[in-house]
C-alpha cells in the first residue's frame, strides 16, 4: 500500500466522521484512529490514585476536556460549532486576509467559516446550521482536535 493509498483512507475517514479503521492484508496492517483513546485515558485514570473515587464517564470528561475554553466555561451559550477532524485552526484564507467570521456575524447554512489545515491540505469548514457568531473559541494557528468547539452561534 503506497502513501496516496493511505491519504485517501484517511480522506474517506473525515467525510465520513470514521474515528477507527483496521486493514489487514497477507503481509501488511494498518490501523488509524482519530481522537483520544477511551482505553489510553482509562489506563491513565486507573493509575491514578483520585481516580477510584470518581465515575468513570465523569472522570474521562475531567480528564479531557476537548478545549481550554470549554473546561473553563461549561455552562456556555450558543449552539457548538465543532472540528469535523485534527489539525491547524486559521479563522482566515491567507495572512493579509480578513477573517471568514467576527462576532456578531450572521452565517449561513454552506458558509466557510474558517479553515483547518491537514496533511498539509487547506480544508474549507462550512457552516451547517445558521445563526449568528457569538464566540470565538478556538484560537486562530492553534491545533484542534476532531470534536473541539470552534465557534458558538446564536
């Protein structure tokens, strides 16, 4: 299996929102997973002594809250806007460009929104729901992880 194979599984994984794929042929395997490892952070939970006090699911939230923001802010308003995939958030098209999106601007169903870079590939996010941006969550150059908020719409 060469490299542009490889690329288009992880193409189909993203389209898809495929967080797991295992391939297993005569002398070759490939497996590909996006996002924490629920079993790595119970592992780690585990070997952690407060760790036995706590619910499971609870402890697993705590341990890893998908951003900053949203550890310190749970309770925020506005419907989420999230990372459809892993890697670099830019909130604008080039370095002397205006941002796709500003607080108080209206969106539209289709609208691009911002940008995430992947294996070094610009990807375009569209906006799936309209309203009206009433926070910035992710940080513009910052990596996201697939599920992290980016923005907040009202």
């Amino acid at each position: 299996m060469d490299l542009q194979e490889i690329r288009r599984i992880v193409e189909l994984m993203n389209e898809h929102g495929l967080t797991h794929f295992d391939l297993t042929k005569k002398d070759f395997h490939l497996k590909l997973k996006k996002g924490a490892d629920l079993d790595d952070l119970r592992g780690l939970l585990a070997s952690l002594p407060s760790a036995a006090a706590a619910p499971a699911p609870a402890a697993i939230a705590a341990a890893a809250p998908s951003s900053p923001a949203a550890a310190a802010e749970p309770a925020a308003e506005g419907a989420e806007i999230t990372s459809p995939m892993v890697g670099t958030f830019y909130r604008k098209p080039a370095p002397d460009a205006p941002n796709f999106v500003e607080v108080g601007s209206t969106v539209s169903v289709g609208q691009t929104i911002c940008i995430i870079e992947a294996m070094k590939v610009m990807n375009e996010i569209k906006a799936e729901k309209s309203g009206t941006i009433c926070a910035l969550v992710a940080e513009d150059g910052n990596a996201v992880q697939f599920g992290d908020v980016l923005f907040r719409l009202k």
